[in-house]
C-alpha cells in the first residue's frame, strides 16, 4: 500500500472544519427527528407547551435549515480539497470524485430506505455538476456564488407558484400502513416513495433547495481557494464584521420577512427572502463559532465536536437507523405521538452520546466506519484502519 492512502495527520488537520461539522449535524439531528411530528394524521399527546414552544423557535431561528446550508457549505470545502489532493497524486481528479459520487449514490440509496429526508442523493448529484467548476477562478466562484444568491428569492416566489398535483405520502393512510406495518420491505417502500414524492419532484425542493446547496459548496470551494480556515487570525478583523453584518442582516431579513407574511404582503409572490434569512443567520451562528475557537474559547467542548465532525457521515446515517427503530412500526413505533420537547431533547441526547462514542472511536481508529468504507471503495483498495502505536492523538490547538 502506497503512502499516499494515508491518513491525514491530525496535526494537519483543519479543526475548525470538523468542529462546524460536529455543529451541523447536531442541528440535522434536530431537524430529522422534529419532522416525526409530521409523519402521520392524528397528532395525539403532543399538545403545545412553554418548554416545547421555546425549543420549537429555538430550532426554528437556531438550526432550521441553518445546519444543511452549513453543512453543504462544508462539503464544497472537502470536494476542493480532495480535488486538490488526488491531482497531487498523478489521479485524474474527475474520474476519481465521479466514482466517489456514485458510491455516495449508493448510501444515498440504503439512507433513504431508513430517512425519507436524505440529502446525501442532493450531494452526490450536485458534486457530479460541481466538477464543472473544479477548475474555476476565485473570481469566477464569487460571481456565480452572488447571482446564486441574489437571484435565490426571485426564484423561490416563481417555484412556490407551481401548481402540481403532490401525492401526501406521509399523511395519507393508506401509505401510513407501510410506516406502522413492523414489515421491513413496507417500511423501505414508505421512506423510498417519501423520497421520490415529497423531494425529489417536488419544486420547492428539487429547484430552489438545489440552487441553495450549490451555491453552498461553489462558496465553500471557494473559501478552500482563498485558504480562508487557514488563515482565521489574519482574518479576525473582519471575522468580527461579519459577525455584526450577518446578525444585522437576519434580524432584519426576519422582520421583514414575518411583516411580509402576517400581511400577506404581494412581493411573497416575486421575491420570497426565507433562504436570505436562512444564509444570513447561518453565516453569523458559523462566524461566531470560529470567532470561540481562535479565542481559545470552549476547547474541551470543540473537542468533541470536532471527533463528532470527523464522523459525519458515519453519524449522521447512525441517527436515521436509530430513529427508524424508534419510531416506525419496525421499532416501538412510536410516530408522532409524543410532544415537540421529546423528540428534540431525544436528537440532543443521541448526539452527546455520539460524540463520546466518536471521541473514543477516533483514539482507535483512524475513521469512522463508514468514512473508512467509502474511503477504501473510492481507492479501490483498504486503506488504514486501525491506528498503530506511532499515531498518537493529538487535542486540538488554536490555530
């Protein structure tokens, strides 16, 4: 086995990347289980209350949408990284990230069996296109990434005026029986037709959420051609303005925006800022957590996000399997019975126990399980898994 499989040496590392990746998929876990609530007719025992009300808008200003954004954003970041480092080793970069994307395909496909919410098809498609761009200026990636997001909200209003007959598969009973029926086959058919029908040919999602997330990672790429996370001491300064600009900014893109819709003011229907708000708060919630981290603020707490960052993969399909046995008829079957605090408390402790369990893992391994198989089929050959006794772990570092 060549050298040029080997793991990346923790030293050189990017921590804050994984740090961002462990918040991410915090909120994703957030997000995924909160959505139980919507799987069904009947919404039994789950009446408001002050505690589930105050973590309902806390998800919602905090986490919705916020953590995929970030996280696609992240992915753009990896793909030109990895880009750059298969170019270095004599591989033909395209060929090389288009066999990773089908294989990413692949654990699209068993995902979205268990979570009719994946969004790892939406990577795999958009990281096949990205490789139009690999070899694209910082300047050429500014500007697609601002006509992306100026012409977002135009958009969004356009789509949202589609008018096409959608098959509710999540509410309709006759589909619910796959869902609660305890039989493996019925609950893959549920969760793959959930997917086709409320993602994959819906507007909303199949055209304005793909225009955000590629606007995601052609910034996310572009951040990797600036050496952005290399360099976040130099840039603290205006680290510091873009954390008052983007605050700014959401706060008055949400108060607009909610004006907008308590009046059901007529712009809605030609210029709809939700995804401005979105990107706004995210870059702030982003910016503030680098801002802790060249500070040398929360190290123990970054610590363990950033083992959970490493596993992102492997984390993120573990919390969808999770929730299929503990929701679904193969499982307890639990559903949407519960209140709002259950299920967002549940994804907040499933993810502490997480990153314990990838803290751990990471002292032994060199990847994540799953991270390590795609790793390995992307190669065509195993790469090291275990670590030896010359890799000794390393606690992150400011940077």
């Amino acid at each position: 086995m060549t050298n040029s499989y080997h793991p990346v040496e923790q030293s050189k590392r990017t921590a804050i990347v994984d740090i961002l990746r462990g918040w991410a998929i915090l909120g994703v876990a957030i997000g995924n289980y909160s959505d139980f609530l919507h799987i069904g007719v009947e919404q039994k025992n789950n009446s408001s209350s002050l505690i589930s009300d105050i973590l309902f808008y806390f998800n919602r200003y905090f986490f919705a949408a916020k953590s995929w954004t970030l996280l696609t954003l992240l992915f753009g970041y990896g793909f030109a990284i990895l880009i750059n480092n298969v170019a270095s080793k004599g591989k033909n970069p395209i060929t090389f990230f288009a066999w990773r994307m089908i294989l990413l395909f692949i654990l699209a496909f068993i995902n979205s069996s268990f979570w009719l919410g994946d969004i790892l098809k939406d990577y795999a498609f958009l990281g096949l296109v990205m490789l139009l761009f690999y070899k694209s200026s910082a300047k050429t990636l500014s500007i697609i990434c601002a006509v992306l997001v100026f012409a977002i909200p135009f958009i969004m209003a356009y789509v949202n005026g589609f008018k096409i007959e959608n098959v509710e598969i999540t509410t309709n009973p006759e589909y619910l029986k796959l869902y609660y029926s305890g039989n493996w086959l019925d609950f893959f058919r549920f969760n793959l037709l959930a997917s086709f029908y409320e993602q994959i040919i819906i507007p909303g999602y199949a055209i304005t959420a793909h225009i955000v997330m590629f606007a995601c990672m052609l910034f996310g790429f572009l951040l990797q051609k600036l050496d952005f996370f290399n360099r976040l001491h130099e840039l603290k300064p205006l680290l510091k303005k873009t954390l008052w600009i983007s605050l700014v900014t959401a706060i008055i893109i949400g108060v607009g925006f909610n004006l907008m819709i308590l009046y059901k003011v007529a712009p809605l229907k030609i210029f709809h800022p939700l995804y401005w708000l979105v990107l706004s708060t995210m870059i702030f919630i982003a910016t503030g957590i680098i801002l802790l981290y060249i500070n040398g603020k929360l190290k123990t707490v970054f610590s363990y996000f950033s083992a959970g960052g490493k596993m992102t993969l492997t984390n993120y399909i573990a919390q969808n399997i999770l929730a299929a046995f503990i929701f679904s008829g193969i499982g307890f079957g639990i559903g949407n019975s519960m209140p709002y605090w259950f299920y967002f408390s549940l994804a907040v402790f499933v993810f502490i126990i997480q990153l314990f369990i990838s803290k751990w893992w990471l002292s032994k391994y060199n990847y994540g399980p799953i991270e390590w198989l795609w790793r390995s089929a992307s190669y065509r050959e195993f790469v090291p898994f275990k670590k030896t006794h010359s890799q000794i772990p390393v606690d992150i570092k400011t940077v």
